[in-house]
C-alpha cells in the first residue's frame, strides 16, 4: 500500500461520514444504525470478530493436514 | 396468430441428443445455438403459457410460463450461452452433452407445472452434474462425484418420497403449488430434499466437496444451477416459511467462516455458493413481497457474478495447472485480463455500489429489516464482511497480488473464449449496477426499492474501507496454509475408511474364501460329472491312472443286470 492509496482511503471515509451526518436523518429506522458512525464500527469489528474467530478458535478445531482422509 | 408453445427444455435436450451425431467442429457452436434459442424463446413466450400431456391418468404440466419462472429461465439460458461461449474451446462431446443436459434440467424444474415433471428434471440434472466432476479424471473428482451422486440421490428420493406421501393425503394434486408443512409428513420430506439441493448445512457437504473437483467449464455450470433451482422451488412452494430465514441467515456466517479457512480456489467460491444462497433463502423465508424480490434478484445477480468468479479460477487453474493459493501468487503481471474481470465479480458479490450485487443482496436485507428481522439484517450484514473478505480480498491478494509468481510456475494463454465469455457476464454484472430497472422488470413483484440512497451508499462505503483496512493490517493472520477444514462430511467420509477397514474388506475376503471353494468345489464336481468312475481310480496322491479299456464298465455286468432285472419282474408276475 502506498501512501496515495490510504490518502484515498481517508478522504473516502471522511466524505462518507460528512454524508451520513449532513444527509440522512429520518431515513434510518432501526436502533442500533442511529449509533454514529455505527458502520465503521461494524466493518472493522466485523472483520477482526470473522479473522480472530475463522483463523484463532475455529481453525485450530478443523484444519487439518492435506491428506488426512488419504492417509 | 398460432403460437408455438415448446418447453425450453427440449430444446437443450434436443441438442444434447444432437450433440454427438454433429461434426465435432460445429458442435462448439451448436452448443451455443441450442443455449441462446432457449434464451430467445423464455424471453418472447407469453405469461400464462402453458402446455399439458395426459398420461397414466395424471395431466402432466410440462410447461407453465409466470414471471417467477420466467426470471429464472432467462438467467439459466443466459448462463448456458455465457458458460458454452467460455467452454467453446472444449472438444469432449460428453462433457457438452452433459452440460446442455444439465441447462435443460435447469429449465425443466424452472417451467414444470406438477411435481412429477419437476422431479424427472431434477433427476436429469442431478445425473448430468455428476458427469461434469467426473468428466476431470482424476482420482479425487472420481471420489467426490460419487459422493456428489449419492448425496442427491437421496436428496432426490426423499423429494420423491414426499412427493407420493403427499399426494396419497385428501385434497392434494400434483400440480406445483404453495404447501405448508402441517399439510403432513410428506410435505416435510419434500421441503428436506430440496434443501439438500441447497446445500443447507449441514446437509451442504456435497457442494463444498465436489464443485472444487469439477472440470474447469463443468465448475462453471455447477455454480449456476443446482442451489437456484433449489432456491427456485422454495420460492415457489415455500414461500414465508420461517424456518428458511433461520437456516439461510446462518448459512451467510457458515460459508464465509469457512472460505476464510480454505487454501483452494475453487473451494473457496464453493463456500460463497453456500452464503450467498443463504440470502436467497432468508428472503424465501421472510415472504414478503420485497424479500421474495430480493430473493430473487439476488439468485439472478448471484449467477452472473459466481460464474465469473468460476471463470476466473477456472482460467488460473487452466492456465498454471494449480487452484491452492500457496502454489501460486503474483500472476497480475501474466492475467491483466483475468484479474480485472474476476475483480468485476469480486465487487459485484462484496456488494461495492454500482454492481449488480449492491442493488440485489441489499433488497433482502432490508426486507429482513422491514419485517423487524433486526438480528437477521446484521447477521447478513457480517456476512458481507465476510464475503468481501474472502472473495474480494484474501483470493485475489494471494492469487495475483501477494508475493511474486514462483520460479517454476509456467503460465500458458487461456483460450480467446474464456475471456470473451467472462466479458460478457462481466457486462451485465456491470449493467445491472447501473441500470438495476433492466433486471427489477423480470421481478414477481412491483419493486418499490430504490438502491441508490445516500444512507446505502455510506452504509457501504464505510463497511467496505473498514473491511479493507482489517484485512490489510491482519493479512499475516489469514494468509493461506496447506491444511484442509474439515466440514461435516467429515461424519461419512472418516468413517468410511474405518467401515472400509473393518467391514467391507473382511466381508470381501471372506467372500473370496467362498468363491475360491465354489469354484474348488465346481470344478470337482466337474471332473466327478465326467466319469464317476474316476473317483475310486485315483490313489492317494491324487494321481490318476486312468484307462479307458480298463475302467469301461464290462459287458457281462450290463446283461447280468438286464437279466437279473427280468427274473425279478417274472417272480412278481407270478405271484401277483
């Protein structure tokens, strides 16, 4: 990643999160998505829960050498 | 005006019996002539077609045109074209035929009016699948396909099962119609064999295991029809049925977590399969107008962007010979084309704004939200984390990005076909992000959802950089290792070895034993049958001093038995 990639990354967000407070009142219905930037929150915890969970608890349980049902 | 009504599926049947008998330069284009002639007809038949065959005192509806199989029918025929297209460069006459085989199976559930014409299609396709795993040759997609066969097998005798149990009740007709489960046992096993067909844990095994050992273009067909005709039915007969919206919210979470896992290529889109139906099945499961919709765009959406991503890993494994993500890597520099087409995809099923899967998978989330399924909508949600994750990050990081190609890795040039195939799909993965109104027309119901709002588009973007950062930051974590994930198939394939080892093999030899003493015993018999004589010839080594002229039996002994026999016969006259 180069420095003009996060300098994108970075002004995306923050026009996304100037469009979510300027924009959208009253077309959110649900509790939990009135939560300020309640979507960032979710993808980053979303991806780090699916990664440590997938590859750090679940994987130790089922991963297996590749040829466990040949041996 | 006459109109001529002929089930599409004929015309792909017709041609997979044509196939053969074509000469074999043509067949290529015969084949995407058949595809495209269905497409044609689907697209131009009226609602409300209709054509009946009396047999057996059954009135059998081979043929029944509405616009929730109408949707369907264009996108398998369009994926039949699309995958013949890709596959053009194939010279085996029966993967073709199996193929179109399998397309027109497609069709024939997709358009069956009654339950016994549904299930001869199912049959159809579930047989010419199968030929499309084994047609691989090797010793794994041997294994797998068998595995594959039996699975549907089963799925198919209980749909069958279900469906003579149910039509044994009071009231209840072959036609293909909505049915609850309280209407019997029978309705119960008609709805488990079709969910084995979509591949709902944990009877999902068999797609995880098979599609990864399919044959390049065969994989390309298997990701289109088998679990959408599946979610087809369920749309069809089951509509709102809550038990889908729980099992198809869990399937989202179960594939993503165990693509995240996998090392295969084509192992790891298998597991997508499993996810993305999962929304096709909550949105069947919630029943509203809107999820029903959702339910559907989404399959449409879902075939187009599967088969690309299939196309792209069909072309890497076509190319370099590997699908494991640890035997390959920085193939940017020789597929350019390839990448940015599988990318197309890659956005398309992450849901990035102007794909076609942001205004279709986001229509059964907010139906699930709208029907205060608020557990459901976020559970979905995580799974479109996951999903780009796994498909939109780690497979094409590690693929093409990630680390450079190894040294003795060769790259051959796929076929021009492949590429003008992918492009094609990509086009409408494409179009339909842009122009959703072009695929909401075909939709059973008035679509009241716009995509496009700012809340969606923020919602998006803001979960889609999240999951990009993660994902860069603990790249470490998830980078590929060799090891395969054991899934459920686990409880008949582990034990298999084991039953092998300690029933089959001991009642085979045993089996032996007895054949081999049969066949001892036959031949002693044998040889006794030739002269009985010989068994009192032989001394006790077993040898035989056998002559003719000596052991011939003595023509004093014939008339002294003759003779005996008379004065036997005089002395009973005599006396009686």
């Amino acid at each position: 990643m180069k420095l003009w990639h996060w300098i994108i990354l970075g002004l995306v967000t923050v026009a996304s999160i100037v469009a979510e407070f300027a924009g959208q009142h009253g077309e959110v219905s649900h509790l939990p998505f009135k939560i300020p930037l309640f979507w960032i929150w979710f993808g980053a915890g979303g991806s780090v829960v699916l990664i440590l969970f997938g590859k750090k608890l679940f994987g130790p349980i089922v991963e297996k050498k590749e040829d466990y049902y040949n041996d | 005006m006459i109109e001529l009504i002929i089930p599409p599926a004929f015309i792909l049947l017709a041609g997979a019996l044509m196939l053969p008998v074509l000469p074999q330069k043509t067949r290529s284009y015969a084949f995407i002539f058949f595809s495209l002639a269905s497409l044609i007809l689907i697209l131009t038949m009226k609602d409300g077609a209709i054509l009946t065959v009396s047999t057996m005192n059954y009135q059998l509806i081979i043929l029944k045109m509405d616009a929730l199989s109408r949707v369907f029918g264009i996108i398998f025929a369009f994926i039949a074209t699309a995958g013949g297209i890709y596959s053009f460069h194939i010279k085996e006459t029966g993967q073709q035929c199996a193929a179109l085989l399998y397309a027109g199976g497609a069709l024939g559930v997709t358009f069956a009016g009654d339950f016994f014409t549904l299930f001869i299609f199912w049959e159809i396709m579930a047989v010419s699948s199968t030929y499309l795993i084994w047609s691989r040759g090797t010793s794994e997609s041997q294994k797998a396909g068998l595995r594959y066969l039996l699975f549907h097998v089963l799925g198919g005798g209980l749909l069958f099962a279900g469906i003579l149990l149910y039509l044994s009740g009071p009231g209840a007709n072959i036609m293909v119609t909505q049915l609850k489960p309280e209407m019997g046992p029978g309705v119960w096993l008609m709805l488990l064999g079709i969910i084995i067909n979509a591949a709902v844990p944990p009877f999902h095994a068999w797609l995880s295991d098979a599609y990864p050992e399919a044959t390049v273009t065969g994989a390309v067909f298997l990701s289109a029809f088998t679990t959408k005709t599946a979610v087809y039915v369920l749309a069809r007969v089951f509509p709102g049925l809550e038990i889908l919206l729980i099992l198809g919210t869990v399937m989202t979470i179960y594939g993503v977590v165990y693509a995240l896992l996998e090392n295969d290529i084509r192992r790891i889109l298998a597991y997508h399969i499993i996810s993305q139906v999962g929304y096709m099945l909550a949105g069947v499961g919630i029943g509203t107008a809107m999820a029903i919709n959702g339910a559907v765009s989404h399959a449409f959406s879902h075939i187009l962007y599967k088969a690309l991503l299939f196309m792209g890993a069909g072309v890497v494994l076509h190319t370099t010979g590997k699908s494991t993500l640890t035997e390959i890597g920085g193939l940017r520099k020789e597929q350019p084309l390839t990448f940015w087409l599988y990318m197309i995809a890659a956005f398309s099923i992450s849901g990035f704004p102007l794909f076609n899967g942001f205004i279709s998978k986001s229509m059964t989330v907010a139906a699930a939200g709208e029907a205060h399924h608020e557990w459901a909508m976020l559970l979905m949600t995580l799974a479109a984390v996951g999903t780009f994750l796994g498909v939109g990050l780690k497979l094409p990081y590690f693929t093409w990005l990630a680390k450079d190609k190894p040294a003795d890795l060769k790259v051959e040039n796929p076929p021009i076909n492949m590429h003008i195939g992918m492009i094609i799909v990509a086009f409408f993965c494409i179009f339909h992000g842009l122009y959703p109104k072009h695929l909401y027309q075909w939709l059973p119901f008035p679509v009241e959802w716009n995509p496009f709002t700012l809340h969606h588009f923020v919602e998006t973007v803001q979960i889609l950089v999240f999951t990009f950062i993660v994902f860069w930051l603990m790249r470490g974590i998830i980078t590929p290792n060799t090891k395969i994930a054991l899934d459920v198939d686990w409880f008949y394939r582990r034990p298999a070895k084991f039953t092998r080892k300690y029933i089959v093999d001991p009642w085979d030899k045993s089996f032996d034993v007895i054949e081999a003493q049969f066949y001892k015993l036959a031949g002693i018999l044998a040889e006794f049958g030739k002269n009985p004589l010989l068994i009192m010839t032989k001394d006790k080594k077993g040898d035989t001093a056998y002559s003719p002229d000596r052991y011939r039996p003595a023509t004093q002994t014939l008339i002294l038995t003759v003779l005996g026999l008379f004065i036997i016969l005089a002395i009973i006259g005599l006396v009686f």
